[in-house]
C-alpha cells in the first residue's frame, strides 16, 4: 500500500516562539481546534488529551502521545478518537507532526499527518483528514490569524 500523508504549509508573519505558543497553549487552541483544548505537559511519552465541553460535559474527542518535542522547532504526537469503535491500540493510532522553520518573512509552519496505512478504517480516516484535498488548511488558516495578531 502507498504511503498516505497529508502535509500542509502556512507562512506565518510571526516568530517561531509565538507559532510554539499557538501549538501548546490550551487557551489558544480552543480557539482553532474546534473549541479543545491541549492539556499536556509536554514531555516525551506525556499523554495530550483534547478537551472540549460539549452539551453541558467534558469530553476528549481526541487523545494521544507525545512523541518528540523540540520547543520552537519540532512537534510530534499520536492521535486517535478514544470513542470510536475500533481498537486503541498503537496500530490505530496516528501521527501528526508539525515543524516550525525561520524564514525571512517570520516561521513556516508545516503539519504532516500520517500512519493511516496500517491503522482501522485506515483509508476512511486519511479521506476525513484529506478534507476534500484541503487538509489542515483550514486550520492553519486559523492558526496564522492567532499567531500574527497575538500581543508581543
């Protein structure tokens, strides 16, 4: 089977400890994944869940791993829905990595999500995040917005 990925890019006119803080801050990721916030503290083999607050309770659509860390340059976790029917065990889960590179303009930042190969619902999950071939973008869209608007 081919090797399915989906990475995209967002030049960021900030510097790459404003793009980090935009990745780890639980406050701030509420206001672009979705209304969840990262809880982590950030330490290789640290679980990172997602909470959000739904109808009235907490839930965590989202939990994973921290794989690598690199503060202002590289992130990597694991991700899986922990309410979906499929088995959560390390083959289910994905990989999401993002890593931050100075560029003149400010931080490149550029997300990799992949792993689907082997994983449930494998190809299901790679269409999901494929998002009609718009991938992260709208994310990163957001994500870029916060980062560039952000008090110094």
């Amino acid at each position: 089977m081919k090797k399915l990925t989906v990475e995209n890019s967002s030049q960021i006119a900030a510097p790459a400890t404003r793009v980090w803080d935009v990745l780890v801050n639980s406050e701030l990721t509420k206001k672009y994944m979705f209304g969840c916030s990262a809880d982590s503290d950030w330490q290789v083999g640290s679980p990172l869940l997602w909470r959000m607050t739904h109808e009235g309770q907490e839930i965590i659509p989202v939990k994973g791993t921290i794989l690598e860390i690199l503060p202002n340059q590289l992130l990597k976790y694991t991700v899986i829905d922990p309410s979906a029917f499929y088995s959560d065990i390390p083959e289910n889960y994905l990989n999401v990595t993002y890593t931050l590179d100075a560029v003149s303009e400010g931080t490149k930042l550029t997300v990799l999500q992949d792993g689907f190969e082997g994983a449930a619902e494998g190809d299901k999950r790679y269409r999901d995040v494929s998002n009609n071939g718009e991938g992260w973008n709208p994310i990163l869209v957001q994500m870029k917005e916060i980062a560039e608007t952000a008090q110094q």
